[in-house]
C-alpha cells in the first residue's frame, strides 16, 4: 500500500496520496475533510458521473447543478462566474446562495472522460468567491493541464482505479492532496480512526472502512508501471479516431483542449446539431454489431433524486447529452482502427 501511494505521489506531483477502496469513497472523505456539512450547497457539473452527486448526499449536502462547456466539456468558468454574480451573495469570505439561503461551500470540478477543464479560471472563481475547489479526476489519470498533473489544484482530488480506467486496481481510488496533515488524517479516518497500538482497538473518531487491499495496491503499482506505455497507446487510437472522423460529414471528434494533455480515457464524437436525432440509432446498429458505443450519462439533474436540486442554466450540457457518443477506448483498441 506505501508503495503505491508514493508511485502516485511521484507521477501526479501532490504531496500526499491515500489510496482508497473506489472514487466514490475518495470523494465522500474529500468532501467530509473540506468541511462540507449538513444543507451546504456543492456546485458540480449536471454532466458527470452519478457518484459525484451521490458523495455528495453522502455528507447530507445539496448538489447545485452548474452547466459544462464544448471545449473541455467540463465546467465552463465564465458562465458560472456570470451566474454567481446574480445568486451568490459574499459574506466574510463565504458565498451563500441569494435564493435558498444556503452556503455554497464547495466546486467540484470534473475532468470530463479524461480532458482537463479550465483549472486556473476555476481556481480564480473559487478565490473571489470563498468556494472550495475539489477535482474529480476519477478519469484523469495521465492527463495534463498546461504541462502539470491534474489533481495540483484542488485541496484535494480524487482518482478511480474501477475496471475501466486508464489503469485499474480491480476497484480502488486515492485522495491527492498538498495539504500532509489533511492527508495524514484522510489516512486515519479511511482505516476505521483506530490509534495505534500493539494490541488496542481504540478509534477516536467516526471512520469509515474504505481502505484499499494489499493485493489491489500490489496491482497498482504493477498498473503504474505500464501507465506510459498505455497513454501512448490511447493517444495513438484518438489520432487515428481523428483522421477517420476528419472526413465524415455531420459528425466530429473531440480533441484535447489546446492547454492540456489528455489520457483520451473515452474518446467522444459529436453529432452536428442538425443530427442529434440520429444518436440513438447510431447507437442501436454500432451495438447490434458489436461495437461497444454508448451515450453520455444521463444528466444529473435529470435524475428523480436530484431534480429538485438548484441549478443554473444547463442548456449547453443538454445539446452535448443529446450528441455525444462514446466510442471504443480501450490501449488495445489502437491497432484495430483503421484509417480508410
């Protein structure tokens, strides 16, 4: 497990890594260790993965939705800058929302199928707003924002190494953070909150039993050193997936952001506007034949148990969810995709 844990301290450039059972409990701790509480608000995009919003019930919070943008198709840092403008009220360095009277105590900024969002617009807002920046990076392993690792921004971040990821421990996640002593408790209340002692099982706090396995961390760090040869891979299949999309009509692939390096976790194709009623056939006869292609995820606002919850202008993330395509994405997949 040490040894995992300093692998991921090396690669990504953080001071401290705690390797966990899975990102959704990664998240849950980084919010609980941010200081969210009880009908706090957490800004984090409509566009994501449904355990964003959920590790955010999970610390009895409210999820405020906020809308992505099409070139990182993450939180678009100027849109919401607008919006807070009219709905956050400043008090003594905190934000508070101007409808409900809540404190909006956090962001979390998701990094979109492995592509980078706007970190240092994000960061400023979060500065002149008094707002937490927290980084889901569950699918960003690899992927870089202007020549540095993803997860150095937040005060804290969050990987996922699920079956699916760039690399996989089977399960598992980590918490990165700068802060060591923040780390070092991240730690404690990740292994139950038991003090040390030979023989003792005394816990001075509420934990939580998300510890990662030796066996997944040995996999890990088995995982960690193929990341590279991975990366080049993925990048070798987004080339290619470019080149052929390049020359179909009413369709485009999605490229990195110009200041970031992505891990191209999933690779993505836009439907033009004009074809957006045509997804879902695409999809029907891709995996009648096999291909493994699918949507974006349902939009969390969308959802039964969130759509009560408060939300901006979600119009862009809508016209994305009704065009995108996820298509295969695998390392492997770079030597069967042929350029014709």
């Amino acid at each position: 497990m040490d040894k995992f844990e300093k692998m991921l301290v090396d690669y990504t450039g953080v001071k401290k890594a705690v390797a966990v059972v899975n990102g959704t409990a990664a998240l849950h701790i980084s919010l609980n260790l941010s200081g969210v509480k009880k009908n706090d608000e957490v800004l984090l995009p409509t566009l994501t993965f449904i355990a964003t919003a959920n590790a955010v019930s999970y610390v009895n919070a409210i999820p405020h939705f906020v809308d992505s943008e099409e070139k990182t198709l993450g939180t678009d840092p100027q849109k919401l800058f607008d919006y807070l403008k009219k709905v956050g009220d400043i008090r003594k360095d905190a934000c508070y929302n101007r409808n409900t009277g809540r404190r909006i105590r956090a962001l979390v900024a998701v990094h979109t199928f492995g592509h980078p969002v706007d970190l240092d617009s994000l960061q400023n807002l979060c500065e002149h707003y008094g707002i937490i920046l927290i980084e889901d990076a569950a699918e960003a392993l690899g992927s870089f924002y202007k020549k540095r690792h993803v997860g150095n921004w937040g005060k804290f971040s969050i990987l996922s190494f699920n079956g699916n990821k760039t690399i996989t421990t089977g399960g598992g996640g980590a918490i990165l953070t700068h802060d060591k002593n923040l780390g070092k408790l991240a730690k404690h209340i990740t292994t139950t909150a038991k003090k040390p002692h030979k023989w003792q099982f005394n816990h001075d706090r509420i934990g939580y039993n998300y510890r990662m396995p030796n066996i997944n961390a040995a996999l890990g760090c088995a995982q960690l050193e193929q990341l590279s040869t991975f990366l080049e891979q993925k990048r070798c299949l987004a080339k290619r997936y470019a080149e052929v999309f390049r020359r179909i009509k009413g369709v485009r692939f999605f490229p990195e952001p110009n200041f970031a390096r992505s891990n191209y976790w999933l690779n993505v194709l836009l439907l033009d506007n004009s074809h957006r009623h045509e997804r879902d056939g695409v999809l029907e006869t891709t995996n009648s034949r096999g291909i493994m292609t699918r949507p974006s995820w349902t939009l969390m606002h969308k959802l039964p148990m969130y759509e009560k919850c408060p939300r901006m202008d979600l119009s862009v993330a809508e016209r994305i969810e009704q065009t995108l395509i996820n298509i295969p994405s695998s390392a492997m997949d770079c030597m069967t995709v042929n350029v014709v």
